[in-house]
C-alpha cells in the first residue's frame, strides 16, 4: 500500500478546529497502529545511534512531549522514524484542562498557540498505555515520560505531584522529564527559581535514588525549560542542574513573547506560542546552556524545527539531540526522516 502524502491530508486537516484535527489524528493512528494500515504514515528509520546519559538512541531525533498526552499512540508515532518518543504530560489525577478554544494555528507564521494545561487522563490511564506499547520500544526506540502537577494542587505542594508522578512512571520509562516550564498551569514557571528548584531537584533526587534501589534501575531523569529566561535564570538553572546530578535538560518549552507574530491572526491569545518563532530563543537558550554546562552534558533541542537545516542549527547552537512537534503539525511525517537524514553522522 502507497504511503498517502501529507500535502494531501493537510487541507482536510487545517479545514478543521485545531483541536480537533489533534483529537482525529490521535484516535486514528490509535486505531492503526500495529496494523497493515500502520503504512499509510510509516517512514524508514534513519540508522544513526548515538549515545546520551547512559542511552543508546537509534538515531538523534525524537517526538516532543504534548502530541500524545496520554501515551495512546506510542507505537504509531514511532513508526514515523523517530529514534526516540516522549509523551504526556501527566499528572497524577486526571484534569481536563482549560476551557476550549485553547489551541490556534498561525499559518502565515508556521506556528501554533496552545493553552492547554496538561489536559490528560491521569497517571493509572498513562501507565497502562504505556504497557501496552509494544513494536516502537522492540525495534529500539528510545521512550521518554513526561510529568507535571495538578492545576489544582497548590504550588507550594508540587514536589508531592511530582513525587506521586515519579514513582508510577519510574518502572516504565528509559527517562523521565521533569516539566516546570509550561505557561499553561498557574504558576507552574515559578519552579524554575533558585531556591524553589533547588528545593524539588533535592526531593526528585532522593526519591529517585529509593526507586532505584527497589527497581534495580538507575532512571535518568531531565528537567524541561522555558525559553523565557534570562541569561543569568539559565545559568543558575545550570548550576543547580550539576549540583543535583539532573541527567540532562531539555530547551525549550513554549514561549510568551508575541514579538514574531504581532498582528497576525490569533497573536493575542493567552498561552505558549511555539513553532517557527520559537526556533532562534530556543537556540539562545541552548547556546547559554552549553557554555555553562560545559561539552558534555546532555542537551535535547527543540523548538521550531521545520527543517533539516533547523535540526542542523539545534546541533550548531549545542544540543545533542532533537524533538519536533509544531513542525510535524505543518510538514507531517516526513519531516522526522528528513531531520534524521540532515543530522546523519554528525559529530
């Protein structure tokens, strides 16, 4: 059967509310995943391992968490030639989020704005997802969990959420992200302050260690940043990356600025703009973090790549590895493959 091409799908697509594409998209590659029809959206993986906090992935480009908030389409989506898959948020109670309407295209900008907030069907739902993924994980692929906290739990108790979180993801995942940037969630940025950072970095470490021991893994764990951040955030965010032994950081998260879509369509709107605009602060912000963390230290990138000269410029900024997410929206899924290509054998 004959590959259907996105440039095909995508007027129907963009003809609907963006939510609602979303939701379609979703529960159809649910419902294909691990069939015949499973080819109708299958690219090749691009063989290009590569090695990054103790984990072997097949090649340097993955999916970005918030596609699949709920670890429904694991499979699937990793059937797009992703190397490695992260998925959620989650949280440990199920929320439904911010009133609709709460995601807007920006075509004239190849962006998107989302004020989601961690809409999805809790940890036990997440989990059993999870379990039942099967052909991504046994050709290889690298799968990533991502955590947050209840809207409604104060945020003066959000290490307990992501303590909660933690402990149900910890036997399922080969990593876990720590996400603290959404601005989606009242609030939630605060935790990437010093002392506030500080203070969950020590609690996730420690109850990380306890579920090492009891699962006979050592998990690494990444905190996910905004890239809202000023020079100084970032290197204090750096600093105590080292101090509590954080196995990597993802930049970045969405972005508040409106600067690159002023007066288009929906620039307005309250939420996390991401997309084109978001690929030169992002960079920024990657750039910043590999001169304070030093040559080593493992660095995804991600943030308006619609291109294989976009990875390419995560790589050139100082990233490691790549996600894609609002690309996949406007090029579909051959934008993984063409990514994986452009980085093939880099250094």
């Amino acid at each position: 059967m004959a590959l259907i091409p996105y440039a095909l799908t995508r007027p129907f697509l963009f003809g609907l509310d963006a939510e609602t594409a979303h939701a379609l998209t979703l529960d159809a590659i649910a419902a294909l995943q691990n069939t015949p029809l499973q080819r109708l959206w299958a690219r090749p993986r691009i063989a290009d391992p590569v090695t990054l906090a103790g984990l072997h992935f097949p090649n340097r480009i993955g999916l970005a968490a918030g596609l699949d908030k709920n670890g429904r389409c694991i499979d699937g989506l990793g059937a797009m030639g992703f190397g490695f898959i992260e998925v959620g948020t989650v949280t440990p109670k199920p929320q439904p989020g911010n009133p609709k309407p709460r995601v807007f295209r920006v075509p004239q900008a190849q962006a998107l704005i989302n004020r989601m907030g961690f809409n999805n069907e809790g940890l036990d739902v997440f989990v059993a997802n999870v379990r039942r993924a099967r052909s991504f994980r046994a050709a290889g692929g690298v799968l990533g969990l991502n955590i947050g906290k209840n809207a409604a739990t104060p945020i003066d108790r959000a290490a307990d959420d992501y303590l909660i979180a933690l402990a149900g993801v910890y036997p399922h995942a080969d990593y876990i992200t720590v996400n603290i940037s959404s601005p989606n969630t009242k609030d939630l940025r605060t935790l990437q302050t010093d002392d506030a950072l500080d203070a969950l970095l020590g609690a996730l470490q420690r109850r990380r260690r306890e579920l090492a021991g009891h699962h006979g893994k050592r998990v690494p764990l990444f905190l996910k940043i905004a890239p809202d951040l000023a020079e100084a955030q970032v290197n204090a965010i750096a600093a105590l990356l080292q101090r509590h032994a954080v196995d990597g950081v993802i930049a970045t998260n969405t972005t508040v600025a409106r600067d690159a879509v002023q007066g288009l369509p929906h620039a307005d709107e309250a939420g996390g703009l991401s997309g084109r605009p978001l690929l030169a602060p992002s960079n920024r912000v990657i750039a910043q973090l590999r001169a304070a963390l030093g040559s080593d230290y493992p660095i995804i990138g991600v943030g308006g790549v619609m291109s294989g000269e976009d990875a390419r410029a995560k790589l050139a900024a100082g990233a490691n590895l790549v996600q894609i997410y609002t690309g996949l929206i406007y090029r579909g899924p051959d934008l993984a493959h063409e990514c994986a290509r452009a980085l093939r054998g880099a250094a």
